[in-house]
C-alpha cells in the first residue's frame, strides 16, 4: 500500500519522500533473489509517472516484504532522473538487437571495462547464436537497476529486464556507462 511520508528526515534535513510498500505478492516470494532489482523497477517506475511533478520530491522509498526476506531501498530522485535518461540510450541497443545490427554491436562495444577486445568476437558470435534460438525481439521490459562501483573506477550502471521474443523470452542485462552524456556500451547478456 502505498502512502506519502511528508516528515522524512535525512542527512539534509527535512525531506519529502513517496514510500512504495509491497507485501504478500506471489510474484515476488517466487523471486526474492532478485528483490532489489525489482524494488529499484518500483521506484523508477512510479517516478516515470510523477516526472513532472519531481521537484516535489527528494527521495522515493520501495519497501519489499516476502516470505524470505525483507528490503527497504532509497532511490534519489536525481539518481532516477539519470536512469531515465540512460534508458533512451537502452532503447537504442535493443533497437540494433532487433534489427540484427551485430556490426554497429560490436562497434559500441567498448573494451577494456568488462570485456577484452579479444573477447568481442565471441561475444558477437554468441549474440547469433541467443538470436537464432530464442527468435526475433519484439519488445523490451525493464525490471531494475544496480550500480556497481569496482575497485579499478570503472563505475557502471546495470539495468536489466526481459525481452519478449518470438520462440521463447529470454532475461537481458546491459551494462553502460552512467555518466551524462557519455554513451558507452560496456557489456550486455541474456541474464539478470
């Protein structure tokens, strides 16, 4: 049920939050493993909708409650703002997946970050290969984000979802670069 917590209080004083709570959903329970993920797609989500009203907000809170565990997760509004935007440049890599667009892939790689150069080949190969076995994309869902920040100072953002195909679905994660205005492409796979 989801309410408005107007007395929040952070490390900046008095805030304005939307705090997101979910509790007994099946869907949920079935997948805890991945309950972070999906209370990041919550907050993101419900910021899709408030976009033009964010500056009426500092934070959205998504808490989760399954039969396994329970998470509470801050999402700053400027945070899911940056994800937003990033999401165009998602959009445009599913668009080039669905099109079959396997050189322009390979060229928005960019190696060095969690991929070697020596390694793209494979990579692309195996992309064919997820292709011809799980049919055509038609369309892709969203189901979070995670940051990771690795010791080497390569920080990245990690969004993953499902594509919906014409044999069978498949998970699909992409790994890019979260600086505005810096496109770059560092990985993407058929798992969360």
């Amino acid at each position: 049920m989801p309410k408005v917590n107007l007395d929040a209080v952070s490390k900046y004083g008095k805030t304005k939050c939307f705090e997101i709570q979910i509790e007994n959903s099946e869907f949920l329970n079935e997948n805890a493993t991945w309950t972070e993920m999906y209370a990041a797609n919550i907050a993101y989500l419900f910021f899709t909708f408030i976009r033009d009203e964010k500056q009426k907000y500092s934070t959205i809170k998504s808490f989760i409650s399954t039969n396994q565990r329970k998470v509470s997760c801050d999402f700053p509004i400027d945070t899911l703002e940056m994800v937003y935007n990033k999401m165009t440049y998602v959009n445009q890599v599913v668009a080039l997946l669905q099109h079959h667009d396997y050189e322009k892939m390979e060229a928005l790689l960019k190696p060095g970050v969690l991929l070697a150069e020596e390694d793209k080949p494979k990579f692309i190969n195996e992309l064919k290969s997820v292709d011809s076995v799980f049919g055509d994309i038609i369309e892709f869902t969203p189901a979070g984000f995670n940051f990771s920040y690795p010791e080497n100072g390569n920080n990245f953002l990690h969004i993953s979802g499902n594509l919906k195909r014409t044999k069978q679905d498949t998970q699909f994660s992409i790994d890019i670069n979260p600086t505005e205005g810096k496109n770059e492409l560092y990985l993407y796979g058929y798992e969360y």
